[in-house]
C-alpha cells in the first residue's frame, strides 16, 4: 500500500522517530533498575512484565505524537485526504505503519531486556510470548492510531494523547502484562494464557471494528 | 400524565422513592446474615448507584451514535449531560464502596475488580471532558467526543474482565449483583432504591439540559448585543 | 454546455459563525470562475466544499456531475487542487512525492507522466533531491506536478500566484493556457489583473454571500470601482 511504503521510506530516511524511541526504551529500563532495585537483592522478577509493557506503551505515545505530526505541517493530511481513498484504507495504512515501527523497536529492546531483568530462559515459551507481544501490539497501535488522529487536531495535541490513551488501554495492559511476566517468572504454556490471549485477541478486533465506525469522522471535518 | 413526568415532579417523585428505599433497607429488610453485618445496608445504595452510572453512560453512547448520524447538536449536548452525570455517579460509587470498605474490611481501598474499573471509569470520562476542553469548534468538538465516548463505553466492560485476571489479593470479591441470593424484602429494598436512583438520573439529566441550553441562549443573545 | 459544477443554498457554519450563508453559482464545463473577496468571506471555505475536504452544513454542491457528500469519490479523482499549502513531505524527494500520489490515484502511466510533468516544470535536474531542500517556488511547481499528476477535469486554485517567483509564474500561467481547453477552473485570488485575463465569470464574495456576479467581459475600471466597494484591502491591479 503506497501510504505504508511512504511512511516506511520517510521514516528510515531520517531514522529520528525510531532513535529516538529505541534510546528511550533502552534509557526507560536502566531508570527502573535504579528505581527499583532500593533493598539489597531485591527480586524484580513479578515485575518484568509491567516493567517492558509500560515502557513501550510510553513510547508509543511518542511514537504517535511524531507520526502525525508530520502529516499536520506540511497540510499533507488535505493532499492525503483529497485522494480517492477510503478513511479507514489510511487508518489500516497509519496502523501498520506504526505497529512496523513498534515491532522493530521490540527487536532490540526484548533481548536487551531480557538481558538485564530476566533470570531464567524462555526459550521454550518463545512462541506464545511473540503471540502476546503482536496482539497486544495490534490493540496498542490499532487504538493508539485512532485517537492520535483525534488529538492532533486539538489545541494541545501532545499532551491529550497520554490523558486520553492510557485508560483506554488499560485491559491490554493488564492481559499483556500478567502472561508476558507469567512468561518470564514461572514459563507458561499456551494452556496457562489462553484466556489472556483470547482476550487480546477480543480486544484487538472490538477495537478495530469500532475503528473502521469511527475513523471516517475522527479523520474528517 | 405529563404532570407526573416534569422537571420538579421528577426529583419529588425520585426523592420519595429514594427515601423509601432507605427506610426499607434499614427498617424492613432483615440484617445481612454474611460477616459484613450492618454495613452491608450500604449496598442499597451503592449498586443503585453503580448502575446507574452505567445506565448514563450508556444513554451517552446513544447519544454519540446518534450525533455522529445527525450532526444534529442536541445528542453531543444530551451526551455532555449524561457524561457529567454519569461520572458524578461513579465518583459516588467509589466513595460509597471506599465507605463500605472500610466498615465491612478495615481498609479504604482494595484493588478489587469493581472500585478499579470505576476508578478507570473515572479517568476515562475525565479525558472526555479534557477533551472536550481542548477542541474549541462546536461540530468538531462534538465529533471528537462522540468518537470518544463510544470508544470509551466499549473499553468499560473490556476493563471489568481485565480486572478479573489480576490476582485477588486479600478482599474478597462478595457482591453478587444477580441478586438471587436476596430475600424478598432485601429485593424489594433495593428494587425502590434502583428505581428512586434512575429517576433521580432522569430529573437530573432534564435539568442539566435546560441548563446548557439557557446558556447557549445567554451566549447568543451575549453575541448579538456584543457584535 | 453541461454543468461541471452547481451549487445551490451552501451554507457552513463553524462553531458560532455563520461563514457561508447560502451561495448558489454555477459553472459550466470549460469555463474559469475568479473568485474575489475580502479576507474571511468564505472564499478558501467556499473552495474546500468543491475538494470534499469540508462538508457542507446545508445545500448542494455537485462537482462533475456527482454531489460532494454522497458521492465524493469520484469527485475526488476528477479534482485537482493547489493552494498556498504545498501539501509536500520534505524528507521524500520530488520523485518519491509524486510516485507516492500517483499511486494513490492510480495513475496508468506512472513513470511517463511524473518525467513529463517534472521536465514541464524545469525540475528535472532536482528530482532526486529531498524536497526540503527546494526553495519555495520550486515547491510551489512541484505542488502543482502533483495537482495536476492524476489529469483532473477541474481544478481548483487558491491563491496560486501567491509567493512564487515571476519563473514560477511564467510557468504556471503557461501551464495553464495549455490545458486551458478542455478543463474547468476555480481559483481564488487577489490578484485581479490575473482574475481578469483567465476568468470566464467573476464573482466576489463578501460575508458569506455573493456580493457580484459577472460574466467576463466587464471593463477593468469599473470592475475596479466594484472591487474597492466590497474588498476593504487595496486591489492589487
């Protein structure tokens, strides 16, 4: 889809919105290391998952911030929406995009973390933890789409998104969380997350047919 | 008829029911036999409450769709009405059940599945009204938060089975809101109750819309003479 | 001669303000509407409605034969529009700008079309550099290859001549006395020499309404006299 290729081509030509979020990611996990670890030996291990979801969900809202805010300078949203495109072909092309950039950031950022927080090796849960980390992907770029749309034709773009991002995400971090330090703490085989899974998997389709309702108003005007 | 539906007699009519519900819950229904005793009365008017939160935040969602059907500004102001009223109510849930915690556990908060969701309820309809706040033309600030509340009505129960993933911690989950397990006069009780609440809802939601539009009216009749 | 676009009753409102109080015009196929006006009389709006990016609160407004609300797909393929706003992405170079809306259009003949426009336009030499490092007229002239990549029928033009170099403008108005035939125009401006020479029927519009109406032909002075009447800013002659 040409939007998805020229997004892709914009971003790696200038690489700054996925730097940036790689070096926050990486910064974000050292700062909870100091933040946490106050008593001698502490155990973080209950805490992994929390810890790698909250952080990319925070620079997601980066993420977002930036993608959209290209679009709203030059007036390319008009060009944009003066093709014969349907809304929801650009939300489907803005979601993959940014699900793209969340991914790649997940490839460095997973193993460093690993790396740093967790002790025992899950390499045997290797394939319901990627099955987690994409659902709960989709559902945070699906949902993280749509209303970055919304925001950034507000008065103080930046700074509604947060407000208006983290209550509705909430149910997917909680799910992604709890089987991702499952994972980590204690391996757990499909049979254990099934149920978070499902739920990922409820949420992200909910989600995104309420997006296809949606994002002819939220994009126009 | 129409009598006994207008703005005034509305709020008698939710008074007197409400009213009767806590006689009824104090005076008629027996004692909860369960450890939580006494306390547990304020259930009669908790649940009532919690419902109704959800009933208007419900009535919002229609409203939304509606609006965003219509263009037609009345349903993004019946929408703004029932957010208002729906998160004073749910800010009334978490006090009542915070009230409730204590009395019944000893502590004022417990992140059990309900006070949770409510609490996220809360944050939500506050975004709605951040957002609200920070669009300033009239059909696109109604879009937005039409947008936003249908989004924001499927996202409640979404939370309510995340919560329940969490572990249980040390209170117990005791309500059951079925409401099979009362006695006749418990559900008497509170069927009054949920009844006074709702009416009270309706009166509330009829007066805060002549509210706002006596205000659209001021600020009309302020743009005419201001030029 | 069928009619390429017909507006009847239009009326938008933002927020409070009534911005377009019922205009009804109409244009038929090969004609040129100059648009003049005083700032904030609903002239951009008035063009917005015709390129589906605002919809109209009341009345109807046909492009093409298809009306604008129901129906703007079409309309959208047939249109082309340029405005001050460039509409660029300045981290892709001016190939990759117009690949990507060619696409978007579906435009048959990619390649051929995008080095045509590119050699009509003297930007040939700088295709393959990044567009932020254009000046503003060469963005301008690339804004214009990418209104006019996809062939519409009608073109909409706000304020074209504004901000462009007298190369760009010597391009442009030869641009369009090539495709003049066979093409409807739109275009706002301030510039009333240029509104003049192009216009088959001129217009201003004042508060929302239609202060004049005319079809060309008119005598520059007292066009002139009118224009002063109702645009409080100096005409630019």
């Amino acid at each position: 889809m040409a939007i998805l290729r020229k997004d892709l081509i914009r971003e790696l030509r200038t690489r700054e919105m996925l730097i940036s979020m790689i070096l926050f990611v990486l910064l974000a996990m050292v700062i909870f290391h100091y933040a946490f670890t106050v008593k001698e030996g502490a155990d973080l291990t209950y805490f992994t998952g929390g810890m790698l979801w909250v952080t990319f969900i925070f620079a997601m809202l980066l993420g977002l911030n930036r993608s959209f805010a290209q679009e709203k300078d030059e007036r390319c949203l008009d060009g944009l929406l003066l093709c014969p495109v349907d809304r929801v072909t650009i939300f489907l092309a803005k979601t993959a995009g940014n699900l793209i950039f969340l991914l790649i950031i997940q490839v460095v950022a997973v193993p460093v973390f690993t790396l740093f927080f967790v002790e025992r090796s899950y390499a045997g849960d290797l394939l319901p933890f990627l099955v987690v980390l994409l659902l709960a992907d989709v559902g945070i770029c699906a949902l993280g789409t749509l209303l970055a749309t919304i925001s950034m034709n507000t008065r103080s773009r930046d700074l509604l998104l947060p407000i208006i991002f983290l209550p509705l995400i909430v149910p997917v971090l909680i799910a992604a969380t709890g089987a991702t330090t499952l994972i980590f703490a204690e391996g757990a085989g499909f049979g254990g997350l099934l149920a978070r899974v499902l739920f990922l998997l409820g949420f992200d389709v909910v989600f995104i047919v309420a997006a296809y309702g949606t994002y002819d108003f939220a994009i126009g005007e | 008829m129409k009598q006994l539906v207008s703005a005034p007699a509305l709020f008698v009519e939710a008074g007197i029911c409400l009213v009767a519900g806590l006689l009824l819950a104090f005076l008629y229904a027996p004692v909860d036999a369960s450890s939580m005793g006494f306390s547990q009365k304020i259930f009669f008017y908790h649940v009532p409450i919690a419902e109704t939160a959800l009933v208007a935040f419900g009535i919002a969602l229609v409203a939304a769709i509606a609006y965003l059907r219509t263009q037609n500004l009345k349903w993004d102001r019946l929408g703004l009405v029932c957010v208002r009223l729906g998160l004073l109510f749910s800010l009334l849930v978490m006090v009542t059940g915070m009230i409730w915690g204590k009395a019944a556990w000893g502590v004022w908060w417990a992140w059990e599945p309900r006070l949770t969701t409510f609490l996220l309820v809360c944050f939500l309809y506050i975004a709605y009204l951040v957002l609200r706040s920070v669009v300033e033309e009239e059909q696109r600030r109604a879009t937005y938060a039409a947008v936003f509340a249908i989004i924001a009505f499927i996202d409640v129960p979404m939370t309510f089975f995340a919560t329940r993933f969490l572990p249980e911690g040390l209170h117990p989950v005791v309500i059951t809101t079925g409401g099979t397990g009362m006695e006749a006069s418990m559900l008497v009780s509170f069927l009054i109750s949920m009844l006074g609440m709702t009416l009270l809802l309706v009166a509330l939601i009829r007066r805060d819309l002549a509210v706002e539009d006596l205000k659209d009216r001021v600020a009309d009749l302020k743009n005419t003479i201001g030029g | 001669m069928p009619l390429e676009i017909d507006v009847e009753g239009l009326r938008k409102t933002f927020g409070r303000r009534e911005v377009l109080k019922g205009l009804s015009f109409s244009l038929e196929r090969g004609g040129f509407l100059s648009i003049f006006g005083p700032n904030g009389a609903g002239k951009t709006t008035t063009l917005r409605v015709l390129a589906t990016l605002l919809t109209a609160g009341a009345g109807t407004v046909r492009v093409a034969g298809h009306d604008v609300r129901d129906d703007p797909m079409p309309v959208r393929r047939t249109i082309g529009f340029i405005s001050h706003d460039p509409m660029l992405y300045l981290d892709l170079t001016a190939q990759e700008n117009l690949r990507f809306y060619a696409d978007m259009y579906g435009v048959d003949d990619r390649e051929a079309r995008i080095t045509e426009l590119l050699e009509r336009l003297e930007l040939s030499h700088r295709r393959h550099d990044v567009a932020r490092t254009y000046s503003k007229g060469m963005r301008q002239r690339l804004a214009i290859a990418r209104a006019i990549l996809h062939r519409p029928r009608v073109l909409l033009l706000d304020e074209p001549h504004s901000g462009l170099d007298p190369r760009a403008v010597d391009i442009l108005d030869g641009l369009l006395t090539e495709i003049r035939d066979e093409h409807t125009f739109v275009m706002v401006t301030h510039n009333i020499a240029k509104g003049l020479e192009w216009g088959t029927r001129l217009m201003i519009i004042e508060n929302g309404r239609i202060a004049y109406e005319h079809a060309a032909g008119v005598d520059p002075e007292s066009f002139s006299a009118v224009y002063r009447e109702h645009v409080q800013e100096g005409a630019v002659l």
